[in-house]
C-alpha cells in the first residue's frame, strides 16, 4: 500500500548512511545499563539479556531514530508472547555517540557483563573500533546495521544480516538503471571529506551498467540555496543525482533543482532513506538493505500490526534501518526458540554462537533479503541482494521481491 506519513568505514557509511547527518540533541549516559521498558506480563526464567551498541546522540544519529522504538516494541510484544525459548528477554541500550573511545568502554562493558549474552551494532561510524575486540572476546553481534569490510564478512561472529558493501554503493546505480536514467551524478556533502571517499565503487558500478557519469558536485548543508549547483547538474544533463548529504539538505537541493527545471531522479539509499526525504521530494528512487515496511506481504503486515499496537508511528518504523532492527530481533528470536531444548537455564554466549551456526537458508518469510546461511565461529557471508523502491510525491512502491547484482557487478 502507499504510505505518505564506502570502500571501507566511514566511507561506505558517508554514502548510505548520511554521514553528514541532521543535528539531535539527544543524549543518553555512557556506561550505564539501563534495560528498555518491560511488558507488565513476563514469561519466568533467567532474562536472555541483549546489548544494544547505538549511536543516538551524533550528528549521525538521525538515521537511527527508529531503532528504540522498533525494538521496545518488538521487546514488549516479545514478552507479552511467551518470550524468547521460554525466558524474557531485556534490551540494554547504551548510547555511543559516535565515539571511537566511548564506543570501546560500552563494547568492553558488553563483554565484561556476563549477563549480556548478545550484541546488536548501529553504529558504522564506530564498528570498526569495536569489531576485533569484540570477535575476540566471544560476545557475538547477532545483527543490526554495519558497513564495513573489515567487520561484515571478515570477523568471526558478527552475524550480519543486512547488505554489505559493495552492494551498497552498487544499488544506488541499479535504482537508477530501472528508473531509465542514462547519465547519473552524485551530490556528496562538503563538510566531511569521506562524503566522496566511495566515489570509485559508485563510478565502477555506473560504467560496468552502461551509465554515463556526469560527475560530482560537492553541497555544503549551511549554502543559501542550492541554484549554481541544480544548474550545473542540468547542463550537465543529468537524470539522476545520488544524495550523499542528510534529509534536510536533499530536500532543500531537491526543491531548488527541481524550481530550476530539473525533471529526473534523485537517489537515496540505505541508511539515506527517511520520511523526510521521500514525503517531501517528487521523484525518489533507490535501494533498502532491509525489508520495505510499505509493501503487501504478511510479514511486513505483521510488522506494521505489531508497530500499530505498540504505538510506534511510520515516521518512526518508515526507514530501512528500523526495519533491520525489527529483522533482526525476529531472527534472534526465530534462532534460539529452535535451538531451546540446547540452551541452560542461563543463556550462555556459546549458545548464542552456537544456535547461530545452525541458521541455514533462512529468509524469515521473505524479511531477510536473501537466503542466509551462519557457521559458528566464521565470519558471515556477504549479503549481495536489497529491495529496489521508487516515492513519487510521497506515494511509495516496491516488490517485495529482493534484487540481486547483475553478474557484470560481481565478475570483477
């Protein structure tokens, strides 16, 4: 239905997960361990206890202000079911700030809390800070959001369920491709320089697809208006202009552009894709590295029921990241419920890792983007497919039918 309510680190994260992010002025306290809201009726037994590693107070943060809602909602309709395996389970949020040194005291907390028997990572700016120190130590990280090379596919146990890089970057030109735009340009912020950092992957996508690249125009967030830049795009003959900046700027610059006379698409992607951007801007398009919240399925109907009854709005669950999280705790959920005859009265890490390596093929109902297979103690495969969507003037539609790269995106 319509609903209208990177080569590595940080430059994957610039691309698709607005690394020039909106202003929040939240805040949360490093080093405490605060569970999320309980449901008033728990299931009995020792709680199955899961660390929630987030970035909520950054510039960045916008992107995962979904996340705490879905996940308290998913928590207390968890618990108002029967639990996880017969236990209750308890979200530990812990704020990271985006901090590479705060980040590593709450990942060390994590794994110094024996009670903490899981951890779920949204934050990209700072998985890589975090990734071998927390492989190491036997915590696994059962899902979330994550960019990164060197963590997604490399360190044993982050169980990733999300697209990984380069499909990433490679969905923004294939959005553009199923859209019929020949020549595509991109529009990175100018305030971090890792904006443009994954510009090689895009323009090797762009040209391994046939696409004419138009090149590159850097938009500062603080600009008056955007009127040099939309020019320069259209003479430049531009039909798709890929933003890597936050919603506010790519609203503003679509505005512009189109009062200019523009009449293509714009690209967002990933962790870019927000109510602002595709309520406010006539021709979206691009990919979601999770399930799309808009579509027809029962599944996703299942999703939005639960949302509904929690309270949880689609300007709070409408975002690819908020959708990983709610996949992400139905896989944990899904995972240890088969393996609970394996499980001690008090849920161990190994456990974990264990019931982990025994998902195979698993799609939860089409919620997972393809097949997804885990082996104890190995690092996860890659995740090539995603979900390709178009907004034209607030109206939203996709398949919920995931897209794979073409084989002249994965030959070289």
């Amino acid at each position: 239905r319509g609903r209208t309510a990177i080569v590595g680190g940080l430059a994957v994260v610039a691309l698709v997960a607005t690394a020039c992010g909106d202003d929040d002025d939240s805040s949360a306290d490093a080093g405490t361990t605060e569970p999320a809201a309980e449901s008033a009726d728990q299931p009995e037994g020792t709680a199955i206890r899961v660390g929630i590693f987030i970035d909520e107070s950054s510039v960045q943060s916008a992107t995962n202000a979904g996340v705490r809602p879905v996940l308290e909602a998913w928590e207390a309709h968890t618990n108002s079911e029967g639990g996880v395996a017969e236990r209750p389970v308890e979200l530990v949020f812990e704020d990271t700030r985006a901090d590479a040194p705060t980040a590593t005291s709450i990942a060390q907390g994590f794994i110094d809390d024996d009670s903490i028997d899981a951890m779920v990572v949204f934050d990209p700016s700072t998985e890589a800070a975090v990734g071998e120190l927390v492989s190491g130590s036997g915590l696994p990280v059962v899902g979330g959001v994550g960019y990164n090379p060197t963590v997604w596919g490399a360190l044993p146990n982050w169980f990733g369920i999300t697209t990984s890089f380069p499909n990433v970057v490679n969905e923004q030109l294939i959005s553009a491709q199923e859209v019929g735009a020949e020549v595509v340009a991109q529009a990175p912020c100018a305030e971090v320089s890792s904006c443009k950092a994954a510009a090689p992957v895009f323009e090797a996508a762009g040209e391994a697809l046939g696409l004419q690249l138009s090149g590159s125009i850097d938009i500062a967030s603080d600009a008056p208006n955007y009127t040099a830049e939309c020019l320069q795009f259209i003479d430049d003959g531009a039909e798709f202009i890929q933003l890597a900046v936050n919603q506010a700027t790519g609203v503003r610059l679509a505005a512009d552009c189109e009062q200019q006379g523009y009449e293509g698409w714009f690209g967002a992607s990933a962790g870019s894709v927000g109510p602002e951007l595709y309520s406010d801007v006539s021709r979206l398009t691009g990919g979601l590295n999770a399930f799309p919240w808009f579509v027809d399925a029962e599944a996703v109907q299942q999703f939005r029921d639960v949302m509904d009854d929690q309270g949880v709005s689609e300007d709070e669950y409408g975002t690819p990241v908020a959708t990983a999280a709610w996949a992400t705790m139905e896989l944990f959920g899904t995972t240890l419920d088969a393996s609970a005859d394996t499980l001690s009265e008090d849920v161990t890490r190994d456990e974990v890792v264990a019931a982990y390596g025994t998902i195979a093929d698993e799609t939860l109902d089409g919620l997972l983007p393809q097949p997804i297979t885990f082996q104890a103690d190995q690092p996860a495969p890659p995740v090539d497919c995603f979900w390709l969507y178009t907004a034209e003037d607030g109206e939203l539609a996709g398949d919920f039918e995931p897209t794979c790269p073409p084989p002249e995106l994965t030959s070289g």
